[in-house]
C-alpha cells in the first residue's frame, strides 16, 4: 500500500493478457460475454422501460468496450 504506484492506463495492462495465447482467450471470452449481457440487458431496458436495468446497463457496456484496446 506504501510503494509508488501509477494511475497511468499503459501501466495497468497486465503483461499475461496479452502476451500469452491463455490471456489474449481469457479477454476474448470476458469481452464476449459481458458484450452480450450488456446487449441482453439493453434488449429489456427498451422493452420494459427500466432506468435501475439502464444504470447496471452502462457501466457492463463500457467495461466491455475497455477490452478492445488490448
């Protein structure tokens, strides 16, 4: 908790996603599905109206896009 750290995007990617077939398979499938609940969910918010499905809506949609610059 004491030492140096950063806040810095480029030093918070973790070397074994992306340097390994493993990591690159797991940040796929992650990417998958949360894309997929995201666009589940969006589905439900048209049909029903909901803005508590809207607000869990956008946060799983954005952590979804922040895989695609990995």
């Amino acid at each position: 908790m004491l030492t140096p750290h950063s806040h810095d995007a480029a030093d918070q990617i973790d070397a074994e996603l992306t340097a390994s077939r493993e990591g690159v398979r797991a940040l796929r499938d992650s990417f998958a599905v949360l894309l997929l609940t995201a666009l589940a969910q969006a589905v439900v918010v048209v049909l029903s109206g909901s803005v508590a499905l809207l607000s869990d809506t956008l946060p799983n949609a954005t952590d979804a896009l922040s895989a695609v610059p990995l």
